[in-house]
C-alpha cells in the first residue's frame, strides 16, 4: 500500500464515523473542511473558508518523511529550529535526534521546531523542502 493511502487510512481511522449524507459532521473539531471520495463531497463545513494550511503541513512533512525513509537516522538540531515560533518541544542547536522521534514529536505534540528540524535534513533547507511539498 503506498505511504499516502496509509496516511489518509490512519487520519480517516481516527475521525467519528458519520452517515453518508451527513454534510456537517465536524463541527467544533475543524474551523473547515472537505472530504470527498470519488468526487463526491462525503463531509463539508465552512469549505469555501481561506485559512492557513495549519496540521495540513505537519501532515505533509509527515508523509515526504515516511516516504524518504531512514527513521533510523539522526539529525542534527540547527538554528532553524530553534527559532521555530508556536507549539514546541524545545529542540536546543546541536542536539541530535532520531528521525523517527522527531516525527513523533510533529504528529503527537504538534511541535513545530520538530518539523522544522526534519524539513532541514530531508532538503538541505526550508525554502527546498517546501517547493518539495508543493510538488
């Protein structure tokens, strides 16, 4: 099974199982969504709402991580995560840390500096990683 299907079997896992027809079946959980399976709207709330990508790139990161392998690896803490603002575990500059930790620490606490630290040793830097993520 491809990465991304297990990805998307795991989120799906996780959410409230909801009758077909229902269209609001997130409310208070998500500020939007939208969940279609073969192009037919399944879950919608505040669809059309523009908002910032939020867990969406954690989740990204997530999948280019699994994807690439190497949870094994260690990766080395640079200044980049350090300055990472929001919700962190309080990555220090130098410490070294399993991929497969870091990972957890972006899925489970939402730690911002974890992914930014995984963004840097899957691509050399964040700019790169992004143009990744956007392919």
């Amino acid at each position: 099974m491809p990465v991304g299907c297990a990805l998307l079997l795991l989120v799906s896992a996780l959410l409230p199982v909801r009758a077909a027809e229902s269209r609001d079946a997130f409310p208070g959980i998500a500020a939007a969504y939208l969940v279609k399976q073969n192009d037919v709207v399944r879950w919608a709330g505040a669809a059309d709402r523009r908002l910032p990508p939020a867990s969406l790139t954690k989740l990204m990161t997530a999948l280019l991580v699994v994807e690439d392998g190497g949870l094994d690896q260690q990766v080395a803490v640079g200044r980049d995560a350090i300055m990472e603002t929001g919700t962190r575990i309080g990555l220090r500059s130098g410490e070294r840390w399993k991929v497969i930790d870091l990972l957890a620490a972006s899925l489970i606490a939402s730690a911002n500096d974890a992914c930014q630290a995984l963004a840097v040793h899957a691509a050399g830097d964040a700019a790169r990683f992004v143009q990744r993520m956007n392919r």
